[in-house]
C-alpha cells in the first residue's frame, strides 16, 4: 500500500534501523522504544489488522514469532523473558494499521495491559 508507512520501510522507501530480513519479514528498531529492547516485526505483505488475517496468512504469522524469537536470543535476552505483543484497531492502542508484533525486551516488565 503506497500510503502505508511500514510498506514504505519494507521497500526501504522511508529509513529504518533494519536489524533483520528475509523474504517475508523485516524486524527493525521502534522508534520510541519502551524499553532498552524494543523492535517491531513485521511482514513484508501488508496485512492492516488482526482482524484481516486470513487463513492464508497462517505460516507467515508464526514466521514472525520464529522470528521474534531467534531475534530474542540473538540480544540477548531470551532467558530472561520478553514480551510479544500486537495491538488491534483502536481500543488496543493500534496507530499503524500494517500489523507488527512488539518484541519488547531488556528489563522486567511490569504488566498494565489496560
Ligand atoms: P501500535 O500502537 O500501532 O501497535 O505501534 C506502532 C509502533 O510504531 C509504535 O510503537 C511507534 O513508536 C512505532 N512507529 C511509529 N512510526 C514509526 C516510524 O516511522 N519508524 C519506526 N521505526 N517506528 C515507528
Ligand atoms: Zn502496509
């Protein structure tokens, strides 16, 4: 989608600290972190909610968790524990309507989800 900021990083048309790629994904540094770690992955496609994976999407949303988590461990902080999280349209918080799991990581985290 032309208009679509994280389609725009997928193409490397707006920068971006990529630290990791592949065919389908793409993890790369948020931009206001909440955390000392703090990436997004994300898939190349654009898929704009939760709400619109289709049974088709299936692989490559649990790409992006494999992914997640070797990324997890390549930083170092798979043993320690992060958190994974994809917010969904408006009351979830959701502002960037191209799906993308936080991985968010680095120190204990406390847990106010509302
Ligand atoms: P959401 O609230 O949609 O789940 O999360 C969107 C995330 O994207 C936010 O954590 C926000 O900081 C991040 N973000 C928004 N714009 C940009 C940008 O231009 N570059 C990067 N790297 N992250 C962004
Ligand atoms: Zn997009």
């Amino acid at each position: 989608m032309d208009n679509c900021l994280f389609c725009q990083i997928a193409k490397k048309e707006m920068p971006a600290n990529i630290i990791y790629e592949d065919d389908d994904v793409i993890v790369f540094d948020d931009i206001h972190p909440k955390a000392p770690i703090h990436k997004l992955i994300i898939p190349k496609i654009h898929i704009a909610t939760i709400n619109d994976m289709t049974h088709e999407h299936k692989e490559l949303l649990g790409h992006m968790i494999h992914t997640a988590k070797k990324i997890a461990k390549k930083l170092g902080i798979a043993d320690n524990g992060y958190r994974l999280i994809m917010n969904c349209n408006t009351d979830a918080g959701q502002v960037v309507f191209h799906i993308h799991a936080h991985l968010i990581g680095g120190r204990s985290l406390d847990w106010h989800p509302g």
